[in-house]
C-alpha cells in the first residue's frame, strides 16, 4: 500500500447553490394525479441538469431531501422523499455563473451559502466531498479506472474471463479541510475486484439448485453498492432497465 496527501489548491471559499425542479414543469405533466410518475420526472431533471454540469466541468452532485413532515406511517420509504442538485463554485458569488444557467434553466434555487474552509456544517461538507469524488471520477475513466463507492479501481474489459482474476491497483480519496484549504489523502493499494463472468453465473445456478441459501456476494458499479447475486434476467431484459450497471464479484 502507499499513500499521499496533496493540497488542492483555490477551494478556501466556495459558493454553494441547492436546487429543485420547478412546480410548474412537473405540474405540467398529462396525468397529475400520479404522485410517482411526478416524482420521476423532478428526479430525471435534477439528474440531467447533474449530468450536463459535469459535462461543462462543474463540481456538482445530487443528494436526498426530505420535503414535509416525516409521515411514520410510510416507513423508510417516504413518499416526499426527492433528490436535490448541489452546485459548488469556487470564490465568492451571489448568483450562479452565467456559463452553468442553462444546465440549472429548469431548477429553482431553494438554498445557497458560502463555505470557508473548515467548514460548519456537515452536509454541505458530505456534498462537496461527493462532488470533488465525481470531478476525480472523471479525470479518472480515461485511465480505465471504475467507481465502486468511493473507491476506484483498475477495469479491463473481460475479453478473456480467466486473465482478470489477479489483483488490480485501486485508490481511495480521504478529503479534510484545514483554514488553509482543502486535502486530499490518496490511498493505492490492490484489491480482488472483477467483472462478474459466464462461469459465475452457471456456478451460482448449479449451487442454488442444491442449496437454496446460497447467494454469491457481488457489488454494482457504479454506484458501490454490496448485494448478493439472487438470480439472472435475460440481457435484452438487463439492458432496458440497468443499462449503465454493471454486476461485479467480491472476494
């Protein structure tokens, strides 16, 4: 294992900005009667406004937001649950830059603040963390790395299934603030981490016949998720609703 710290320079202060769809868009929809289709559609905007400020060179990233009293009753899954977009601007600024309005054109601003380093508060400190994690995600992908959480580790396509299986480089980001600015800790170690293969799926169906209580513990990219593998779906199937996922095995 090796490590590094690196300062990165120029975030002392940053201007912080919260977003939400606007009502009228999405009380615009043909049937306002379905709460769920309504909250699809304010979650597609906050992700495709993330999506086109990442790809302009914003520092942004999307949170949960809990909107309205907490109702008991709906359980851990509450229904005013939604998704908010966070846009981070380096220096000091009362508005956003004209350059990121067309990305935010269908959002309103429900918050907005500046952070100076170290910080006060918690949750815009988890959401700058998040968003410095998505810019490095980025640098990152031309070099063939993949994001497990908040890990990234070296991916080869699987052409051949039984060259993949050695330990690849990965590397893990611990972001502190000081009065000074913000550091980064940069861990490489290796670990075992690979495309889940033809060979395991015929294992886990071959072992699942005989043992019901066997479930092969995987991990999706890539959003880090651990999960253990309960069964297969036909591709064109896998396609259309997880596209952009990918099912890796851990050990």
């Amino acid at each position: 294992m090796w490590t590094n710290v690196f300062r990165i320079g120029g975030l002392s202060q940053i201007s912080w900005f919260q977003f939400l769809p606007v009502e009228s868009d999405l009380n615009s929809l043909p049937d306002k009667s379905i709460k769920a289709e309504q909250k699809d559609a304010a979650t597609l905007l906050v992700l495709s406004s993330h999506l086109q400020l990442q790809k302009e060179g914003f520092l942004s990233t999307w949170t949960n937001s809990f909107v309205g009293p907490w109702d008991p009753s709906q359980g851990l899954h509450n229904p005013d649950e939604k998704i908010k977009l966070w846009l981070f601007i380096p220096g000091r600024h009362v508005s956003v830059l004209e350059s990121a309005q067309s990305a935010v054109s269908r959002l309103r601003v429900v918050a907005s603040g500046l952070w100076l380093a170290p910080g006060d508060s918690e949750e815009v400190a988890a959401a700058l963390s998040q968003a410095l994690r998505n810019r490095i995600e980025r640098a990152l992908h031309g070099f063939s790395y993949m994001r497990f959480g908040d890990v990234f580790s070296k991916y080869h396509p699987p052409q051949i299934e039984e060259c993949f299986r050695r330990a690849q480089p990965t590397v893990e980001f611990i972001f502190a603030a000081t009065q000074e600015s913000i550091f980064v800790h940069t861990i490489i170690s290796s670990k075992h981490i690979r495309a889940l293969s033809t060979s395991d799926i015929e294992k886990v169906l071959e072992h699942s016949s005989k043992n019901s209580s066997y479930l092969l513990p995987v991990i999706i990219s890539p959003h880090g998720m651990r999960g253990r593998l309960t069964g297969c779906s036909p591709n064109d199937l896998v396609k259309q609703v997880y596209f952009r996922w990918t099912l890796f095995l851990i050990y």
